[in-house]
C-alpha cells in the first residue's frame, strides 16, 4: 500500500474509532436491544435515522482531516485533546443510554480535564517530548482502530434497524365493528380517561391553597373516589400494558422494527411478547362493544391494530438522540450542538443561554402540541356514540408546566404541575360537557384515573425547573405514590369512597366487570373492590 494511501486509511480508521465513542449517545439509542427510541418515535423514521448518520458521517469526515492536516504544537493539542475527552464522553454515553444522570460537578470536572488536555500542549509544548509524544499517539492509535471494528459493526446494525424500520408508522388496518352502537344495544357506554400522572394527594387529600378544582369536585360528588390505589408501576411505558392486560409489568422492550413488544414478568422472572387479544380491547369485542384510544406516548395503534375500531396517538417529544418530531433537516442536525453545549458546560449554566430557544420552548411546544392534538382526537371519539368503548391517555398534568392559570392560556416557561393540574380540570370539565351536550354523561359509565402519581422526588425535584410553587405544593418534595382513580356508574347521583387498598393491576378486570354490567351500582362497586384480591 502507498504510503499516502496508508496514512489515509489510518486516519480515517483513527477517526472512526474517536467518532464511535464520542458519538455513541447519538447512534447508541438506535441500535440499543430495548428499541426504546424506534418504539415511541410518532413520525416518519427517516427522520429518526437521517439526520444522525449525516453527524456521525461529518464528524467522521471531520476528524480525519485534523489527523491529516493538523502541524506541530497543534496536531500534539489535536491528539492529547481527543484523549483527554475520552472519559467526559464515556460518561456521557453511559448517562443518556441508562438514564442514570451523574452529579454535575463530576461532569463538569471531566469536561475540564479534556480542556486542559487540548489547551495546555499549546501553551506548554516542547520539542523534547516528541519521542513520549509519539509512543503516546502509537498506543492510542491502537486503541482507537480497536474502537473503530465496534463502531463498524454498530454502523451495520443502524442500516439494518433503519431498514427494519423503514414502515415504522406507516398506518395499519384496525378492526372493523360489526355490530351497531352500543346505545342501540341499551347498554352504557365505556369511557376510560387517563390523565398521565395525576396525584390522588394533589387533587383531592392535600390540595395547594388556592387552587381551585370545580371539575374533580364535580366528579367525586357522584362519583366513587378510590383513596388507597396501589400503583402498578411508576412509568408509563410499563403500567399503560399492565393495565391493559392484568398482569404486573416491570420491563418493556421492542422489536427492532418498533412494531413488537415484550414485557418483563417481575413474578415469573420471564420475557413475554404482548398480546393484543389478551387485554381488555379483546374482552370489549367478545362482548360486542365497538373500541377507540386517543393516547399519548405509547404506539396504541402499533401495538392493537386487530382490537381498536378507531386509533389515534402522538408524542412529539424529543428522541433520546435529540432527534425532533416534525422538525426540519437542519433543525436535527444541529441539536446534537446544542446537547454538546448542554453537557459540556453543565445542564444549568447553558441553560442561560439555551433555555428559551433549546429547552423550556421546544419542550413547551412539544407538549402544547400533544395536548391540543389529543384534545380534538378525544373529542371526534366523544362524539361518534357508535363507539361503546374507549380509553382517553391525555397527557396532563404531566410535567413540565404548559399553562398559566392565572390568564388561563398555554405558556412556554414559568408554569408548574399545580397549574397543569389546573388545565386537567379545565379538560374534564369540558369533557363533561360535551358529553352532557349529547345526553352521554349521565348515561355513561366514566373510569377517570392515572398511569401513576406525581413523581416528585423520584424524577422531577432532580431538574432545573423544579419550582417553590411545587416545593411547596409537594410538601418539601414528599412521594405519595396514590394515583386518582374514580369510578362513575351510568345514572349515579352521589358520591362514595372506598378507603381500603385498592391495586390498579386489577383495572382490567374491574373494566371487564363495567363492560358485562355486573356492577350496577356504588354498591356493587364496593362488594366488588372489597372481594378483589390486592396484587402488587
């Protein structure tokens, strides 16, 4: 091999080994065994894998130019620079594909430790350490085309991932009713309403002063107020098929090609593949009831084309390689500049300059979006009364804050969960009266609950945007895992509770109860919760 051709090719292999580890957060997600990033990504999947490959490729390209071109003091800077980055990005790429986030200050002194790494051979070089210099560069060479075979097999995966996943969301045939509306069966209607982590505590036991929740006491003067629900889980992903199929889930993973899941039995210690015809959509059919989900976060219309008569679902968030729903070519090109901003000067010193352009704003609009858009999918299943039974995921009050409730409208920043627990009862109460327009509300048999609790010191006390509104509001952070759960029959007109434990893992068969009419009234209601056992 020419030595010019030599030298080339052990550059780029050079490089393609720094571009493996410096890299892997942004190509990681999309060839990881959980499939996580593939299985909630709502929009086309070019747009998942384009923009990715095009950074990894141009860094590449990047790279080994330096290695090439660099002289000198420069080239010594260049190298002892891309070594000493290594640990700061190591941690990185464990932090973002774990979920397990270090303390800012390790992260920072890492980041320190590669800047002087790159700055001080400028400054400090001297021709004497040319020979050290040189069995330096020869070992982390080494290690680098070491580094460079995985980052080649981990490229061959993502083309095969992108492959699979080329007709990610492209739309399925879902069943088809054959069977009239459920009105004209004489039996109520179904209506299962999730609002994503909304707290028993918050609403109903320990509510912030001053908030004012006309809706949720509406509901609970004729409604039976479960106030000792056991969560099935702390995560939607996990509780969203839990519920759905009665048995406890403490671990998801999918099919490379997003379309398949598998849950973790955390009793059988095993790995089982969802079955749509064993969750309560099939039980719905068996009983001649027509189906509909408007849902958030979960791929509903992936996962239960042969059991859904009607199918809506979004996330418009942010992929865990940055990557935007809806957004432009340029736009995910970019974010990975600006997630290396974020964690090279820490989450909250780039946030000063970040925050309204970056985060708080495009995570705003984000979850605004999704809120607008389930509303008016919820409402076009609301009104078509031919459907006997629904599931409403709506993704509220869920973190971060979206809404202001003093003015009443959608805000990008300086909002908090107590003011989306304000706007999901601005959502109930007009859900409520839609269905009242129609002659459905008291008709209905209505299931209003949460996936889980307000996650406080679990998840969001961790985050910048912690507020003292809801330091307060949490009472200095305190975790009360009780979700809302509440149960109006067709025609009740009183309220009632039941205080003893309750576990959410029996939603299903409590829905299969309501569906077949064996529970009529508050009555029944409370001989029936009082008889089911308390699975964990």
């Amino acid at each position: 091999m020419a030595p010019q051709l030599r030298k080339l090719f052990l550059a780029a292999s050079v490089a393609l080994g720094v571009t493996s580890i410096y890299l892997l957060w942004l190509i990681g997600p999309l060839v990881s065994s959980t499939h996580d990033a593939i299985y909630h990504w709502s929009e086309s999947p070019l747009e998942l894998f384009v923009p990715p490959i095009l950074d990894f490729c141009a860094f590449w390209l990047l790279v080994t130019l330096l290695l090439l071109l660099a002289r000198g003091r420069l080239r010594v800077a260049v190298w002892c620079g891309l070594i000493g980055f290594v640990p700061w990005l190591e941690l990185k790429n464990w932090a973002y594909l774990t979920n397990k986030y270090p303390a800012h200050w390790l992260s920072l002194g890492l980041f320190g430790i590669g800047l002087c790494a790159f700055l001080l051979p400028l400054a400090l070089w001297r021709p004497a350490f040319e020979e050290k210099f040189k069995a330096v560069e020869g070992f982390a060479s080494t290690l680098f085309v070491f580094s460079a075979v995985s980052g080649t097999v981990m490229l061959g995966q993502y083309a095969w991932f992108g492959w699979k996943a080329r007709s990610l969301n492209a739309e399925l045939p879902l069943h088809h009713a054959v069977v009239g509306p459920a009105a004209q069966a004489g039996r109520p209607r179904v209506i299962w309403i999730l609002f994503d982590e909304l707290s028993y505590e918050q609403v109903y036991e320990h509510r912030f002063p001053g908030l004012r929740l006309p809706s949720f006491d509406a509901l609970a003067a004729q409604a039976t107020v479960f106030t000792q629900t056991i969560p099935a889980g702390i995560f939607t992903g996990d509780v969203l098929p839990s519920l759905m199929t009665g048995e406890p889930v403490d671990a998801t993973r999918a099919s490379s090609d997003g379309k398949e899941l598998f849950l973790h039995n955390p009793d059988s210690k095993t790995w089982q593949r969802f079955n749509e015809h064993d969750t309560v959509f099939q039980d719905a059919l068996n009983l001649d009831y027509s189906t509909a989900i408007a849902g958030w976060y979960n791929p509903y219309c992936r996962i239960l084309p042969d059991v859904l008569d009607r199918c809506f679902w979004t996330f418009s968030f942010s992929a865990q390689n940055t990557m935007l729903p809806r957004a432009t070519l340029a736009t995910n090109l970019i974010r990975p500049l600006m997630f290396f901003a974020r964690s090279g000067l820490g989450y909250r010193f780039a946030s000063l300059f970040l925050e309204l352009s970056e985060m708080k704003e495009v995570h705003a609009k984000q979850h605004i979006f999704d809120y607008v858009t389930l509303s008016d999918a919820a409402d076009r299943i609301l009104d078509d009364q031919s459907v006997g039974f629904t599931l409403l995921h709506l993704p509220v009050p869920h973190p971060d804050g979206i809404y202001d409730r003093t003015t009443d409208k959608f805000v990008l920043g300086h909002s908090t969960y107590v003011d989306n627990l304000a706007l999901t009862d601005k959502l109930l109460g007009h859900i409520r009266s839609k269905l009242e327009q129609s002659g459905q509300w008291d008709a209905s048999t209505i299931v209003v609950m949460a996936d889980h609790s307000w996650r406080t010191q679990l998840l969001w006390m961790a985050t910048p945007d912690w507020t003292k509104e809801e330091q307060i509001a949490s009472h200095d952070g305190g975790f009360d895992d009780r979700p809302a759960y509440i149960v109006k029959l067709p025609d009740q007109r009183t309220g009632a509770r039941i205080d003893a434990p309750f576990a959410a893992l029996n939603t299903r068969r409590l829905l299969d109860a309501l569906l077949s009419q064996r529970i009529r009234s508050k009555e029944d209601l409370s001989a029936w919760a009082k008889q089911t056992k308390i699975a964990r």
